[in-house]
C-alpha cells in the first residue's frame, strides 16, 4: 500500500485505507443509549453520571457533553474526542442522546 491509498477522515482526524471513512462492522450493530434512543456516528451525548478515566487521571463530570461520538462496531462501546484525553472510549450504557 501507498501513501495514495490513504484517505483522511476530518470527522476523526485520522488517515483511513482507501477511502473507506467509516468503519465496515458500526453498520450492521445497533447501539443504543442508556434510555434506549439508537445512536449514529456524529451525535452526541451527555454523562447520566460520574465516570472516572483510567490513565488520564481525571474525573468526567454528569452532564458533560461529548460532541461527534463514532459506533466502535460493538454494540456498548462508542469511540469519542474529549480535551485532554487521547483515545477515549466509553460504554453506551452511561450516555445519554442529546
């Protein structure tokens, strides 16, 4: 593979082969909320409670908003951005659609 076969994704902010931007296996699993509402990529969600982060050494607050979260392709992880921490992942069963 080449450099050209390398496609970046500006919603993630990664290079992606071929022009492939979202992950294949996020379609075929429904992710739901902690109320039940089905998720997407690119909604966002708020904290129903405190969650510490391992290895950032942190606490996320009830109530934060997470913006732009992206279906991981199992059905109670969702990938997202937060300041400060790199490579967040949380479990679906803790956000709320906003």
């Amino acid at each position: 593979m080449s450099d050209e076969d390398f496609v970046y994704d500006e919603a993630t902010g990664e290079w992606v082969p071929g022009g492939s931007a979202a992950p294949v296996a996020s379609s075929d699993v429904e992710v739901r909320d902690a109320v039940g509402n089905l998720l997407a990529d690119g909604d966002q969600v708020t904290l129903i409670k405190d969650l510490k982060v391992k290895g950032a050494g942190q606490t996320l607050k009830r109530g934060t908003l997470i913006k732009s979260i992206r279906l991981t392709g199992d059905e109670q992880e969702i990938d997202c951005r937060y300041d400060g921490i790199k490579g967040l992942v949380l479990r679906a069963e803790f956000v709320r659609k906003r």
